[in-house]
C-alpha cells in the first residue's frame, strides 16, 4: 500500500469510529477518546520543542511540547 493510500485508510477509519462511536451507537466519546484515538492513527503529532512550526498546524499549547498538531497529510486544502 503506498503512502497516501496507508494515511487514507487512516483518516477513513478515524471517521468511522467517529461516527459509530458519537452518532450512531451513542459512546458519548469525550475530546479525550478522539485525542487518543487521532494519536493512535498518527492524524495529530506531539508539536514537541518546535511548537511555534506547529502553530500553522493547529497547536495552540500554552508551554511547548505539551501539545498536538495536525499531522502533514492533514493540512489545510488550499486552492494553490
Ligand atoms: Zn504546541
């Protein structure tokens, strides 16, 4: 499975997780369990020393390192 192909798959079964989990079984899943999961897959990454790099990213830590960022693949579309 190429590159792509492997983070598609994760971003599918992020997605349904999310939906069984929330709408249709009712899990009542917490920021924390979607936290853990994203993590799990590799959808968000720890921003680490380099937060400011991240800010584009979606951290918005208080003290570096202590929080998450958007991983590469799920970056913002853009039209250019
Ligand atoms: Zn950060």
């Amino acid at each position: 499975m190429g590159e792509h192909a492997e983070f598609l798959s994760k971003v599918v079964e992020f997605a349904r997780w999310a939906i069984r989990g929330s709408c249709w079984e009712g899990l009542g899943l917490d920021g924390g369990d979607v936290q853990e999961k994203a993590v799990e897959l590799g959808l968000i990454v720890p921003c680490g020393k380099d937060c400011k790099a991240f800010a584009a990213q979606g951290c918005e830590c208080e003290e570096a390192g202590q929080g998450f960022a958007f991983s590469p693949g799920l970056e913002e579309a853009t039209d250019a």
